[in-house]
C-alpha cells in the first residue's frame, strides 16, 4: 500500500496536474484507492513513533485484507527480500540498527503527513466539483478554473509537486 501511495507521489511530481487526473479520476481516486485506507490523526501526546507503528499497523491490516492470492513468483520475491534483510541486518551493530529505525520512522513519518495532506485535498477537490454540478456551464467553468488554481497553490500539493528526486 505504501509504495502504490510512493508510486503516486511520484507520478504528481512528474507531471502537472492537467495531465494526471481528470475529473473522473479525482473522483475515482477518492471512491476506490483512497478510501480502502484510513488514516488516523496523531493524538497531542502521541510521540512520533507510537504514531507511525499505530499507522503501519493499519496500513498492514488494510493490505492483508486486499491482498488476494499470491503467485509463487511474488512469494519468491517475498523470501528473496526478506533473506536480503536478514543478512544485512546481521551484519550491523545495534546503534547502527537504531539509527536506520529512526531515520525510517522520520521517512515515513514525512510520507504520512504528505499522504494526509493530498488525501485531504482530493476530498475537498471531490465535495467542490460535486457541488459546482449545480450551475451552469459558464460560471462552472470558471469554478472548475478557480478549484485547479487553488490545489496547484495548496502548500501539501506545492511541497510533494516540488521535491527534487534522491
């Protein structure tokens, strides 16, 4: 689930807007993928790891539930993978293991909080082109105008659209 959301981050920043998502896609957005995972806000005194585990946790059970059958190629992968990690973890020290976790947790900390915000903007973008359905075509058009310019504005949109690729 993580990485499809990593995927999407990328595909925004690579192209505008315009090109990326129609009306219907926002739409589609919000029904399908977005929906299948909830989010929870951070409690005021809910440090910055207990909140990324509680999120992870969620974001697990999401993609276990959706996960469907596997073929033996993927499990393949899977044990590829996991035997990768194991050996590297092996071969570190336990500071070393500790840093990597923090750096991590901070990692996903900041996708999280780009995950929250996008969301949140393809909710208000969906309940605005909704309601704007109600008037006619001209002043419409300028609405629909109006709604492009103020998510190309949005400081969550700007911060992921202008990130310089690692």
């Amino acid at each position: 689930m993580l990485n499809k959301f990593i995927l999407l981050l990328l595909e925004i920043r690579s192209h505008s807007a315009f090109s990326i998502l129609s009306d219907k896609d926002v739409i589609r957005l919000e029904t399908q993928y977005w929906s299948l995972v909830e989010i929870p806000k951070q409690e005021k005194a809910e440090t910055v790891p207990a909140f990324v585990l509680r999120a992870c946790a969620i974001m697990e059970k999401t993609q276990k539930s959706g996960e469907g059958v596997k073929t033996s190629a993927k499990l393949a992968e899977e044990a590829a993978e996991k035997r990768e990690r194991l050996e590297r973890l092996n071969d570190m020290t336990t500071s070393q293991i500790e840093t990597e976790n923090t750096q991590m947790t901070n990692d996903l900390y900041r996708l999280l909080k780009k995950y929250t915000g996008l969301r949140n903007l393809i909710r208000e973008l969906k309940k605005d082109y909704v309601s704007s359905k109600l008037y006619p075509m001209f002043p419409r058009y300028t609405m629909l105008k109006d709604m492009i310019k103020d998510i190309m504005h949005d400081p969550d949109y700007m911060e992921v659209c202008h990130e310089v690729d690692p």
